[in-house]
C-alpha cells in the first residue's frame, strides 16, 4: 500500500497508533518506494535490515503502550551524521569504509524517540555546495522536472539527498544540517518544509564539522507539524556539545496554533536583489498578504549589513572547515594513499581523497587564516558578523518574525551555474545571514513557478523562539496549500 | 624585558674580544595533575600501554567535540596565584594548525592571544643567599600532543596517543635571567611551587615538565640579541650545560664576525651540544584562531578568590615563617622549604624541641644520609617523632652530640626510637661532677709529667686531657662539664 508513503509523520502517528497499520508495514511500503526511486541517487546508503528489525522493535513497544515521539517512522539520515556500525560517509573519498563505533547525539535521540533508519541520505561533499553535485557518491536528482521538460535538476544542497527523499516519498522525514542554507535552500527547491533551529538547539556532536560556528541540524519533512515533531525529538542539551544550550526543549507542535493575529511580521528591504526573478518577488508579496490576511501586521525593516553577509559567510565557513578537515590524513580512519614520507602520505591522501569543491574551501580557508591575511579577512569577517547579528536585533524590537524569499532561483539544472562558483554561491544569498547570526530559520513550500518548479518562502525567528516561527510557518503553509507532488510520485 | 637591569659582572662570559652577557627566558610545559585530559574523559596515568588511554576525542575522529575538563582550569588558576600573577577571568582557546601524525585534528588546542594567566613574578634562591625576582609572562592551558615512536620498526614509525589530550601550563618567563645558575635557579623555584600547590609533579624524567630555553648573548648594556630556542631540555643538569654550549656558541659566532640565525635548536644530551632543528624562515604558520568549539572561558572572580583562600603556604612565606618563627638562617630555611615535605617533616620534627638544633640535625645528618641512601624525606626510616626525640635527649643533657651522632646512625639503620638505644647500650652522658673528677684524678695521677708541662704553660695538652677522660669514661662525660672541671683541677 504505497498511500503510507504519502501519509505525512503526523497522520502515519495516528494511524499507527490507531493500528489501521504497523512499523512494519510502514517501513515496508518505504523500502518498497527506495527501490523504484534509485534513478535519483538520494541514498548513499540503504539500512534496510535495521530498518525492519527498528519497525518490528516498534510494533512491540507500541503493543506494550510505550511508543516514543517518532515511534515507528521510517526516517533518512543525511550522511554526515556518524551512525554505530554504518557505514558514514560525508559524501566523500576520503572517509572510505569508515564505519563509526557511536551514534551522533541527533541520530540517538531520534532512535531514542522511536524512529527508524532506512538509510544515509547523500549530500554535497562535506556539506560543502548548493546543488548535491559535489558528491564522490554521484549527484542527487530532484525528483521535480520542469514542465514539458525532461532535464534533471538539482535538489539543491547540502542536504539534498535529504530532501529529494522526502519530497519523492522515500523518507517520511529526514534529517540535514544547514551551515548557510543547507536545510532551507533544498527544502524550497523540492517542495519540503525545511527548518533550521537556533544555534546551540541541537547538539553537533557526532555531526562530521564543516564549519563549527555555523553548522546545525534540523528537519526536513513535508509540513510545518512534521517538522516540530521531528525538532521536538532531535533537540536538547548536550554536555558533550560545549556550544548547545542548557534550556529545556519546547512542545514545539502545541506551538502551532494557527493564530498569528497582532503579529508583526518585517519584510526586508535588502533582500529585494538584483536579478532576483519577478516570480519570487511576487510570491513575496503574496505570502506577506497572506500573513495580513491573518491578522499579522507588516513593517518594512532595514537589515543594513545584508550585502557583506555572503562575502563573511564564505571567509569564516571556509576558515573553520580548513581547520576542521585537517584530521582527514590517513592516519587514523578512512582513505589512505600511501607515501614515501609522512608528508607525501598526506599530500596523496588528501588530493585523492577531497574532490573539487572541498579543496577550493580548504585553500580559501588556509589563505584567510595565514600570517599576514588574518586581519585583513577572517577578523574583519567576524566583525562583519557581529554588525549582521546586531542588525538582527535591533528589527527584532519592532518585528516578531522576518519573512523573506528561501532562493533566488527555483531548481536549476545540472549544467548551468556551472563554470563561475560566485554563481552558485549566490544560492545562499537569503540563507547564510540567519546562520551567522546564529537565529533560526525555516522554509516552506509556497508555490510553483511559470515552470512549474516549488518556491518557498523563508521566515526568520528570534534566537530559541522556534515557537513563534513554527506558528507562523504553519499559517504561511495553510496559506499557501502546497498540494502539488513531482512527476512520477 | 630587563634592559636596564644592573649588569652583574660575576655572570659575564669572557669572549676572545671581551665580555658577554647572557639573556635567557624560559618555557615551561608543566603537564597539570588531573584524572583526565584536558577536553576528554580519558585517563592520564604515566607508562600505561601504548594507546590505551585514547579517547575518540583524543583520536580526532569525525564529528567529536572537546569539553574543557574544570578541574585543569582550577590547576592553571592555582598555579597563577601561586605565582603571584594576574588572572584573566576571561580567556579563549585557540586552535594551533599543523600537520604532524601525533596530533591527531592536525591542530592542537592552546591559548594564544588570550591566556588563563598573565604576568606574574617567582622569586630565585640563588646559591650565595641571594634573592632574584624573575618576571613571569604569561601561562596558558593547551594540549599535549601524543608521542611518534621512531625506534619500533625499521621504515615505520608508530604513533602512541596516551599523551595526547594531556593538560600542560605553558608558563613563559621574562627574558629576565643571566646565567645557567639562574634558569636552574628559576626551574627549581617553580617546580618547588608546582609541588606545593600540587598542580604538577614535575618530574623531568617522566617529561611531566619540560623546558625550551631562548639564548642570546650581547655586549653588557646593548639592546637584546638574536634568540635562539633550545628545545627539549629535560633535566635541570641539561638546561644548565644546553645553555652553556649555546651561550659559547652564539659567541663565537659573533666574535668571528658572523651573525646569529633566529632558529630552534634541539639539545643532544648524548654529544652535549645543541643543534638546528628549523629556522625562522621554515617556521610554521599555525593559522591561530578562536576554536569554535569552545566558548570563551569566563570564571567567576568569588570563585578564584575562594580558590585563593584556599592555597597552601608557598615556600617564599614558609621560609620567612621558618627565619623568625624558629630563628633559622636564610639558607637553613631555604633547604628546609625546597620540598613541602622536608618542611613538614621539619616542622613535625621541631615540634616542641630546640627548633635550630632540629634544623641542622636534618639537614646535614639526616639529609646526608638520605641522598648516600638514594632516598627522599618520605622514604626516611627515622620518623619526625623519632629525630624529635634524638633532639630531646640532646637538648636535656641525656646524650652529648658526638654520642648523638652514633645513636642516629643506629636509628637509621634499625629504625629503633633513639630512647631505647640510649638505654640498652648505656649512653647516658655522666653529670656526676664526682664521677668525673675521680676519672680526671686517675688521669692526671698516671700522666704527672703531662701535667707539669701543661702547668708550665703547655695549655695545648688540654685537649689529650680531655680525650683520656672521655674514653675512660666510653665518651659519657658531659664535654662541658669535663671542660669545666678538668680546667679547674688543672690549675691546681
């Protein structure tokens, strides 16, 4: 019965608890679609065996009235989260055959809750890229096509296997982490809910680091609900994670109200671009009138330092992944292309092991990190970054919650945005500013383009105030009611 | 710097063109007593089986993030106090990049702009009595890094992680000292501290604390030299000849009309000579910057105070107490503070008894008995009790000290209390003024002719007086009293 795959997590809860269906028969139907939907390459891995032997350890507890939060939902894992005995990637060469003897802390309180594993969702190699094509594992296909028009797209990235599952019924729910839009910018090109938490909500540890002052884990579903019910499972304090907050965990679906009235809702005026299509400008306005509609009050507001907000992201994110990358030398774990020296051993190890894209991050970061350089880019970039969060704080004393485009495009093809990285970096134009701040952000599903390609919207929250984000989000997706499904799903 | 100290002539070195000054600044990694490492939970016991104290922290594996152990922070704070140096109650760690197999994230991480501790002053006991201060800079937390293993296998090299993670202060000095004595003056000091306060062992052999010395000479009264650093320096003796060779080195250099390279220079123990490991030019880029990992360590200033309140008597205050409260000399004192624990024993042992004549007792019999022995204070068979009691017997006239010096011997060797050996073997000193005179009358009888020349005027016999008495009386004899008497009788 392949209508379970299309059921959302919410639905699936209450029909497993209804017993109109088991774990089982829910994983079943899932592996059952991962199989007719290999074409889009969205897993790296399959776990389908873990996967029925979790769904059977479901039934049983729920038989035994003690059913989890997630208890029963087959869910995909993107592949930067270390799982115990799996094999985990990172969409790279260079951790070949590495196979972690831990469970990331998300990943944990995830099974904890109940949830089940169907396998390691691809992504762009070390959660470096927009587009998915950055994968030693092969790029992800959108399982969206434009219409009359058979050219693959991207998913976008970096969680875009992750996306691409949920949006083609493989995974009822995924997990991916966002460094500057890697949650959000998939999640709008596919048609998904996607949110970034706040800085510090969810623990990093077990989370292979790309850039540590900005990476964070967070959802990817197909409604607002699914995605508070996930957050509500994978967030929490972390003693091992010195950066995640001591503050208790928030019932994020009982946040969804679908009451926004006196709401103030800012519209930035930076976030108008150059060659941003009339399109997404246009459902801007729409989902603004549509939050007035609610009873939401709209303020135009200034975020000033908006422009720097690229330029600083890819000098701090490089900055840290260069340093964080170093441990991949062959030494210990993964790759290893042997040398006649110990310097020669790195050198091959590293050169075989990082693709393209890693390698240009590696050197940005080195250059803005060396003597000489230090100033001039990586501490102006942190001052630029303080001046973003500050902007941040002061329209968050006039407003409650900031709604701007997700992307400044709809999905693209494999070819274009080839040639110029600065093009395919503007992907994250809207994104990378909530994460420098360290704020949450989510985006939802808001409407097709002339091509008939999703287009989300994002809403930018408070620091720890999901709630208020999730409640509007959820007014934006009754809104907007996002029906429409890909080609051949 | 210490530009304008006073140049002290004693220390100048004579070169083929004149004289030389010395300036020596040293780095000490003291590796903190902790039960686990500095971001880890992992043990960090000494000698344990390669590897088998390793963390997935320590290993660098993916997705790992350190927590900062309290306990180290605690350490360093003590030990800055111990110091006399300020505490910044705001420091940050920073990451250290490089590539090396021992280290395993490929950067190590350490404070670097920032530190736990700033500028701070240790006090030299220098041989002679005097006193020095030495500026402290600066100490910092950071990692060690774990241990390449060159001599395993003939191409391989293995590596042993039990070291890495390990927490070490890295307590930087002014370029403040002037001679070998005084950098070996300076480790003393500070290792005697670190004892006291029990924030590291500091033993050089175990490398549980380290030393790189910076060496440069100039002329007396020109500005600072070129440095060059010596690493690897693990002995107190080492640092003294490293600095010796380096000094002569650099000054011949500069004699022949050349010029000093700043570089890092490695000390060969083996050929007593220091050699280059890499130069200035070769130098890293460490890449320094904040570790996003970790927050900024902020401590609470009750906290540090509470922790002030709390340190021990440091040996500079205990030898102060020591000079008036027991009227010892600097330099008694000073031997006495050097470890916490002779003091103790010390202060154990003078409870209650002649504190200077307890002070000599334990430092040169019993001190000198314990290093022939090849044993410290707390391995000493005589108790602090025990010499206590020797004392006292001394002090109320039951045993001279010559008769003392035997009985501590048999102390020492049986570990009997010194009572009981008085007593079995007949020790008590004679204060009979009867006994003694009938002993110098027998005396005199038998060397009449002696005393005709002593009564001539031959006053040196007395001395061959007081020798028959004593042994005719088996060394019993109060000496003063037989002084007294003999004297009297004598003069007829």
């Amino acid at each position: 019965m392949s209508d379970l795959t299309h059921l959302t997590i919410a639905a699936a809860l209450d029909g497993l608890a209804a017993k109109k269906f088991s774990a089982r028969e829910l994983g079943e139907a899932h592996l059952g679609a991962m199989a007719k939907h290999k074409k889009l390459n969205a897993y790296i891995t399959e776990t389908p065996e873990t996967a029925l032997q979790q769904a059977d350890a479901s039934d049983k507890r729920r038989a035994a009235g003690k059913a989890g939060a997630l208890d029963g939902i087959p869910l995909g894992i993107k592949d930067l989260f270390c799982t115990e005995g799996v094999l985990t990637t990172a969409g790279s060469h260079i951790l070949d055959g590495f196979k972690p003897t831990y469970e990331s802390t998300v990943t944990r309180n995830l099974f904890n809750a109940g949830a089940v594993m169907l396998g390691k969702l691809n992504l762009d190699e070390f959660a470096m890229g927009s587009s998915n094509k950055t994968s030693y594992y092969g790029s992800v296909v959108n399982p969206w096509k434009r219409t009359g028009d058979n050219t693959d797209l991207v998913p976008g990235g970096s969680s875009g296997g992750s996306a691409a599952a949920v949006a083609a019924r493989i995974a009822m729910g995924a997990t991916g982490t966002d460094t500057g839009g890697s949650i959000r910018q998939p999640a709008a090109l596919t048609g998904t809910v996607g949110i970034k938490p706040t800085y510090g909500r969810c623990s990093r540890w077990g989370i292979v680091a790309f850039a540590s002052s900005l990476d964070q884990a967070g959802p990817i579903a197909r409604s607002v609900e699914d995605c508070a019910i996930m957050l509500g499972a994978m967030a929490g304090h972390d003693p091992k994670d010195s950066t995640s907050v001591e503050m208790a965990v928030p019932d994020f679906r009982r946040a969804l109200t679908g009451d926004i009235r006196g709401l103030r809702i800012g519209i930035p005026r930076e976030y108008r671009v150059n060659g941003m299509s009339a399109e997404i400008d246009a459902l801007w306005a729409q989902g603004a009138e549509w939050l007035k509609v609610q009873g939401a009050e709209l303020k135009e507001i200034s975020l000033p330092h908006t422009k720097y907000a690229l330029p600083t992201y890819y000098i701090i994110a490089p900055a840290e992944a260069s340093s964080n990358l170093a441990r991949y030398d062959g030494v210990r774990f993964g790759l290893r292309v042997p040398g006649n020296s110990l310097d020669e051993m790195y050198e091959l190890t590293r050169a075989a092991g990082f693709g393209k894209e890693v390698k240009r991050r590696i050197l940005i970061g080195t250059y803005v990190l060396s003597a000489g350089y230090y100033d001039a880019y990586y501490l102006q970039a942190q001052r630029v970054r303080a001046l973003i969060l500050k902007d941040f704080t002061e329209a968050f004393k006039d407003v409650d919650v900031i709604l701007t485009p997700s992307t400044p495009s709809a999905a693209f093809g494999f070819h274009e945005n080839e040639d110029d990285p600065v093009q395919m970096y503007l992907n994250d134009v809207f994104t990378v500013t909530v994460n420098l701040a360290g704020l949450p952000g989510i985006s939802v599903p808001a409407g097709l383009d002339a091509k008939g390609l999703p287009l989300g919207l994002q809403l930018i929250g408070r620091a720890f105030d999901e709630e208020t984000l999730l409640r509007t989000a959820g007014v934006l997706e009754r809104c907007a009611d996002f029906t429409a499904l890909p080609a051949g799903v | 710097m210490n530009d304008t100290a006073m140049v002290n002539d004693k220390n100048l070195i004579e070169g083929k063109t004149g004289m030389w000054e010395v300036v020596l600044g040293l780095e000490v990694h003291a590796q903190i007593i902790s039960n686990s490492k500095l971001f880890s939970g992992a043990a960090t016991n000494f000698g344990a089986e390669p590897n088998t104290q390793v963390s997935l922290v320590d290993a660098a594996f993916p997705g790992m993030l350190p927590v900062i152990n309290e306990k180290c922070v605690e350490q360093a704070v003590k030990t800055g106090l111990g110091l006399n140096a300020q505490i910044n109650l705001r420091s940050v760690f920073d990451r250290k990049n490089y590539f090396y197999a021992d280290l395993p994230a490929g950067y190590q991480i350490s404070q670097y702009l920032d530190p736990i501790v700033g500028k701070g002053t240790i006090i030299l006991d220098l041989p002679g009595g005097e006193h020095r201060a030495v500026g402290i800079t600066r100490l910092h937390l950071e990692q060690d890094a774990g241990k390449s293993l060159h001599d395993q296998h003939p191409s391989k090299t293995y590596v042993d992680l039990n070291r890495a993670g390990v927490a070490l202060m890295e307590i930087v000095s002014e370029p403040d000292m002037r001679c070998s004595d005084e950098a070996a003056a300076y480790l003393k000091k500070l290792r005697s501290i670190l004892r006291y306060l029990g924030t590291c062992d500091g033993n050089m052999d175990e490398g549980s604390m380290r030393c790189d010395v910076n060496v440069s000479v100039r002329r007396p009264g020109d500005a600072l030299g070129t440095r060059c650093e010596i690493k690897n320096v693990n002995s107190i003796r080492y640092v003294a000849a490293a600095i010796e060779h380096e000094a002569r080195r650099q000054i011949e250099i500069l004699e022949e009309g050349g010029s000093i390279r700043q570089e890092t220079r490695l000390w060969d123990p083996g050929k007593g000579v220091t050699r280059s490991m890499r130069s200035k030019e070769e130098a890293h880029d460490y890449r320094y910057f904040p570790d996003p990992d970790l927050l900024p360590l902020n401590l609470d200033p009750k906290w540090v105070e509470s922790l002030k309140a709390g340190l021990p008597e440091l040996p500079d205050a205990k030898r102060q107490r020591f000079i008036k409260e027991f009227g010892l000399s600097d330099y008694d004192a000073g031997v006495l503070v050097a470890e916490r624990e002779s003091a103790a024993f010390y202060e154990a042992a003078a409870k209650g008894r002649d504190a200077k004549l307890t002070a000599n007792w334990i430092t040169s019999e019993l001190f000198g008995k314990l290093n022939a022995a090849g044993k410290d204070v707390t391995e000493s068979p005589v108790s602090a009790e025990a010499i206590g009691e020797l004392i006292g017997l001394i002090s109320d006239n039951t045993i001279s000290g010559r008769i003392a010096k035997d009985v501590f011997a048999e102390m020492f060797e049986t570990g009997r209390a010194a009572g009981e050996i008085v007593e079995a073997k007949g020790l008590r000193q004679v204060l009979d003024t009867g006994a003694i005179d009938a002993e110098i009358d027998k005396i005199m009888a038998a060397n009449a002719d002696k005393v005709a020349e002593y009564r001539g005027g031959k006053d040196k016999l007395l001395g061959f007086f007081v020798g028959q008495v004593m042994k005719a009386m088996g060394g019993k004899a109060n000496p003063a009293m037989l002084n007294e008497r003999l004297k009297a009788k004598l003069a007829g």
